[in-house]
C-alpha cells in the first residue's frame, strides 16, 4: 500500500518570516475559513521556515513512508529553494 499526502510550502529566512508570508497570502479570514471545512485535515501538513528545515520536514514525510507527496507551494517564487537546499546538504 502506498500512502500519499498533501504539504503546503511557505519558505522564509526563519519560522516567523514564513508565518507572516502565509498570513500575508491566505488572509486569516480565508484561513480561518478553509480550516473549518473538510480541507482542514490538509491545511494542517504545512511546512513553514527557511528551506533548510523544510527540506528536513519533507524527510520526515518520507521516512515516515508516504510514497507520494503533493507539494503546494504558497509563494511560486519559494518552488526552487528547496532543491537547491537539497543540492548543498
């Protein structure tokens, strides 16, 4: 069996950035509101810090054995940190 899972992505310099960025493009009227649907549960799988640590959060995923892992990213400009996080580990 092959489990799969979705993960929300907000990049910043550190954890704080990145929360005000996620604030800053899902206003907390929207986010409160997508919270209190059955999309909640997704809303929860989110990575938020510099990429670095989203790197190791994704890991974790892994190693937890999802096979498949659906990667939204918030802001489209974050989409090619992580591999470059990846290429200097």
């Amino acid at each position: 069996m092959t489990f799969a899972t979705a993960l929300f992505i907000v990049m910043g310099k550190s954890r704080a950035e990145a929360d005000r960025k996620m604030h800053r493009k899902i206003p907390e009227d929207r986010y409160k509101a997508l919270i209190s649907t059955p999309v909640r549960l997704e809303i929860k799988h989110r990575s938020l810090g510099p990429p670095e640590a989203c790197v190791v959060q994704i890991q974790r995923y892994v190693e937890a054995g999802i096979g498949h892992l659906i990667l939204i990213f918030i802001d489209l400009e974050d989409m090619d940190r992580p591999r470059a996080a990846i290429a200097s580990a």
